[in-house]
C-alpha cells in the first residue's frame, strides 16, 4: 500500500501483533478482507493490512474514546 503513512507505522502498543503473530493472522485477515471488498460498496485496500489488524485490537483491548485515538492508528 504504497503512499500511506500507516505503512511505515511503528509498532508501539500492547496491543499490536508480533511479526511472528502477524505471519500466523495474515492469511486468515487477507481472505476476510478480500470477502469485504466483495461487497457491492467494497474499494480497493489503500492502508496496510497488519496496521488495521493492529488498529482494531487496540479499540476492542482498551475500548479508546473518540478524542484519545492515537494518532498513528489507520484512518
């Protein structure tokens, strides 16, 4: 996903997946995501796969409110 910041994110909370967990998830988030983009509103992915992964067990981990998301989350 060339072009955005969410690529080149460091991974910095609790919550984020190892690189060795990540190996073990990708194939599974990959073939979900595909089924989404199936979808008669389904777009091209534009944001790293991993980084979204990562964004969606930071909000059910710690359940963030609106204002405190962190900044380096995708959108």
């Amino acid at each position: 996903m060339s072009g955005c910041a969410c690529c080149d994110r460091t991974r910095r909370y609790p919550s984020d997946l190892t690189d060795e967990q990540w190996q073990v998830s990708e194939p599974q988030a990959r073939a979900v995501m595909a089924e989404l983009r199936k979808s008669p509103a389904g777009a091209p992915m534009k944001h790293d796969p991993h980084a979204m992964v990562d964004a969606i067990g930071c909000l059910t981990r710690y359940g963030i409110e609106w204002r405190a998301l962190p900044a380096d989350l995708p959108p």
